[in-house]
C-alpha cells in the first residue's frame, strides 16, 4: 500500500475559485473553496469499503484508542490544511481505475465528523462529480454532527464499535458509548448500509458476552450488511513511541486464529455476516 501525501494547497482565485467548487452546498454557503486538515490519502483494496479505494485521511480525533495505529492524526493541528478542490483533483487521477475494480472513495481519520463541513464536501463530489460510491468511516462518537445532506451522499457508513461494555469502551477509548449508539439507530432509522468494524483484543475486548452484546446490537439494527472482526496489532507501537506516548498494550498479543474465528461465530450466531 503507496501513501499519497497531498499537494501544497492551491491558492484561490478572488471570488471563490472554480464553478464546480462554488455549485457545491458547502461551497456555495461559504462563498469560498472549502479547507480542511488532511493528514494523508491512499489508495487501498478490501479494507476501507468495497473494491479498490481512494481514502482520504483527516486529522484530529475525539477518542485516543489504546489500540490505535494512527496516533500522529489525533490532532487536527498536525493535519495539513488542504481545499476539497485538491482532494478531489488527485481523487480524479484515478477515477477509472476505481470505477473498473468496482470500488470508491472512503472519508476517515482520525475522525472524519470531526470536520463535518469539509467531509460533507468531499463525499458530495466524490459522488456527484467522480461518480464514485462513498463511504464515511466513522466512530459515530460526534454522530450528531452528520447533516441529513452529508448522509444523503454517503452510500456506506463504516461504524466502529468498540465495546459493548461501557466501562470497557470508556478505558479503550476516553469517551462514552451512547453517542456512538445513538448514531447506528439514527443509521438504521434513514436505511442507511452499515457495515460494523470491531477490534478483537485479548483480555480488553474478546469476552464473549461483550461480543454477543454487540452482535445483538448490530442484528437488531436491519441494516448491517456486514461485521468486519479485526485482529488487534501492534504495528502502530512505533509512532506511539515517535509522539512519547506510552502503548499501554505492548505487551497484549495478537488473537490467535481460533479467537478471531470464535468471535465472528458469536456475530454469524446472530444471523450477520462476519469476515
């Protein structure tokens, strides 16, 4: 997998840069090119959605996973400012390409919500302008911020649940479990497609009523189409290390092969598709 860092940031032209730009709701409510903080974007396959896909990257975050492999994008400071016209130009480089493998475009993080305006912008055009399918990957935690327009253009929701447990979910990520919640039912009530990511790790997250918790949840919903069970690894320990954070799971092993098939059991138990 390449990672793509993105171009300096063009400057726009007085009056609010090109046409299609300014046709755009977001745009057009703000009179000028729309700017966000972009940490990275990527070209990957089977992992960010269906297909091949171009995935943008966001900085900042509201959660601090234990867990987490992309620590260097919590802060939205450190993303680099980047207009959707930008986003969308490299998008487009490989449009075709995207479209062949039966693929899209995918706005994550950090936490894509974090930055509705902008994520809102970029999965209008990525629809409307390139065609492509769209997905937002989210951990629903700032859920309240998705606007009906937003979720009008996101074909595919990529919801994180990390715990059913409260006071697990609390320790993995700092925050509360309700919000993330509360957005799956809003979700299911629009008939919204989800698919419903959740990270295996052993002796945090792999007890079997907090995973039957879950898969209860996500069947109960009517629009999951499928639960992504994700081995925890460490391959992020490094950039903890390079920020001076301390990864508290250094010593946590990977799941085993027969503790990730038993997980998704627990989830296909509960009639959902589980890969």
């Amino acid at each position: 997998m390449t990672t793509l860092l993105p171009p300096a940031p063009t400057t726009p032209a007085p009056g609010g840069g090109a046409c299609a730009t300014a046709a755009t709701p977001a745009a057009a409510a703000m009179r000028r090119p729309v700017v966000g903080s972009v940490h990275s974007w990527d070209l990957s396959t089977g992992v960010d959605g269906p297909g091949t896909r171009f995935v943008t990257f966001l900085s900042g975050c509201p959660l601090t996973c234990l867990y987490c492999h992309n620590p260097d994008t919590w802060r939205m400071r450190d993303g680099k400012r980047t207009t959707a016209d930008d986003v969308i130009a490299e998008a487009g480089k490989y449009t075709r390409f995207i479209a062949a493998a039966g693929g899209g475009a995918t706005v994550s993080g950090g936490e894509p919500l974090l930055q509705p305006v902008f994520t809102g912008e970029l999965l209008h055009r990525f629809k409307h302008e390139l065609g492509l399918h769209t997905a937002l990957d989210t951990s629903g935690f700032l859920g309240v911020r998705a606007t009906e327009a937003l979720l009008r253009d996101t074909d595919l929701v990529l919801l994180d649940i990390k715990s059913w447990d409260r006071a697990t979910y609390r320790k993995v990520t700092g925050r509360p479990l309700a919000p993330t919640l509360d957005f799956a039912r809003r979700l299911a009530d629009l008939g919204k497609e989800v698919h419903v990511r959740f990270v295996l790790v052993p002796g945090l997250t792999d007890a079997p009523d907090n995973i039957a918790g879950v898969a209860a949840f996500a069947a109960s919903l009517g629009n999951v189409s499928r639960v992504d069970v994700l081995p925890f690894h460490k391959l992020g320990e490094a950039k903890w290390q390079a920020l001076g954070r301390p990864f508290v799971l250094h010593d946590t092993p990977s799941p085993t092969a027969e503790q990730t098939a038993q997980a998704k059991g627990i989830f296909e138990a509960h009639g959902l598709h589980a890969v």
